[in-house]
C-alpha cells in the first residue's frame, strides 16, 4: 500500500510539473522502481522478436544511473515499448539520457521510433557511434531517407547526454537538442511512418557493454520541462553539461 501511494504521488507531481510547461504526458520512466535485471515484461518494454528474433533484455540496474537505476545495454540487447497513446498529429516529444561506455568500432545505441511493425526504417531515427554514418563519437540522424545521415553533433564516452526530440507528426520533421543545445531539423527517415506509436532502444550488434539510457519521457508539446523533471535539484557530477550551464526549461 505505502509504495503504491508513494507511486501515486509521484505520478501526481509529474503531471504537475508537466502542465506548468504545457506538456501532457503519455509515458514517464526514470526505472527507480522497477525490480533489477530484465527489463522484458516491466511497465510495458518488451523483446523485438517481431523484427529481429533472439535479441536479449536490456537489464535494470543500478551500478551507473542518473540517480537510483536505469537500463544496461549490452551487445545484441535491444527493446521496444509501445505507447498508450499514439500521436499521429501535431507536436510530440521524446526525452531520453545516454551514456556510451566505449567508441569501439561496431558499436552503437539506438533511438528508432515509428508506427505500427518495429522497423529498421523507421520515422525519427538517431544512432550513436559507429553507424553514426561519420566517426565513432558522432550522433547520426537520419535525414529523409535510409541513405542520408548527417553528424550534427559528438558524444563523450562514459558521460550522460541528454536528448530532446520535438517531433511535427504532420509535416513528418523533427527537432534534436543535445544537452540543451538545438543540433537540427531533421525529416523522417522513412515518410510511411506518419505515427509515433513507439520507442525502439538498445543494439542488434556490437560486442561487450555498449552503454546505457535512463529517464525516459514521452508526451503531447514540446518537453521543455522534461530536463527539469528528469534530475535531482543538486547538479549531477555525472551530466556532462552541469545543471548552472544548461537554461532551465529550453
């Protein structure tokens, strides 16, 4: 009873802060409260069996996390979750943190969402590290098609970096901020992909620990609140960009 009232009360406050920034949140997730190790089958994420079979769990864990837990990603670890609300107009946003543990040529994290049947081919796409489509600490973002890539922007291996997504379902374009920072527009990468139904994590390749994600947030404006949200009111030694330099709200 004591947590289930203390999950209440979080969810409570969340949607408060979200309102103040004119967010209507759909999915919040910062792990704290799942139970450790697979995260298959917890609060909705689930195998990609459907496009790539044998894919293992990414694992909850608290070793390295924001703050509490958050999601280890290994080799040929991938997972998906499927919101309760698609959007399949106006404005959306994802915010999601990463760390990359190694620049190691092959491997790389996924941030893949889009409509219906996982794809590969998705609508906002970005990949960091080796299929970057440029060097091995670049962020990739698909630009339009599969064969367009652009590097927009660089990450630093064992750091926390935070990613916004404004996504304009209608136009099929989407918007990046890297800690704070807007790094483009960006087009689908594949245009059948005209509703955001859901969040594809993780990698189908690569060898050892690749890295890890925490604090997942999705909703209906643009999440500029979603930083705030996400992290502790101390700064984080962890965020490579300090809480004093990122502007509170952007």
């Amino acid at each position: 009873m004591k947590i289930k009232l203390i999950t209440c009360i979080a969810f409570m406050i969340i949607g408060l802060w979200g309102s103040v920034f004119g967010d209507e949140i759909i999915y919040s997730q910062n792990f704290d409260n799942l139970e450790d190790g697979d995260i298959f089958g917890q609060d909705g994420w689930a195998s990609i069996d459907e496009l790539s079979a044998g894919m293992g769990p990414l694992q909850v864990q608290s070793n390295v996390a924001l703050s509490g837990k958050a999601l280890e990603v290994e080799a040929f670890h991938e997972t998906h979750i499927r919101w309760s609300e698609p959007v399949g107009t106006g404005t959306c946003y994802l915010s999601i943190f990463f760390r990359k543990e190694n620049a190691d040529a092959g491997n790389t994290l996924h941030i893949y969402m889009g409509k219906g049947a996982l794809a590969w081919s998705a609508g906002p796409v970005i990949r960091i590290g080796s299929q970057s489509g440029g060097a091995l600490d670049d962020i990739g973002v698909h630009d339009g098609s599969d064969n367009v890539i652009e590097q927009p922007a660089k990450y630093k291996v064992g750091e926390w970096h935070h990613i916004r997504e404004v996504i304009d379902v209608d136009n099929m374009t989407f918007d990046v901020y890297l800690d704070g920072k807007d790094i483009g527009n960006f087009m689908f990468r594949n245009a059948t992909h005209d509703t955001i139904d859901w969040l594809m994590i993780g990698f189908d390749e690569g060898t050892g620990v690749l890295g890890y994600y925490d604090a997942v947030e999705f909703g209906l404006g643009k999440g500029e609140g979603a930083f705030t949200r996400a992290t502790p009111v101390e700064p984080l030694e962890k965020l490579s960009t300090t809480w004093g330099t990122l502007k509170v709200g952007y």
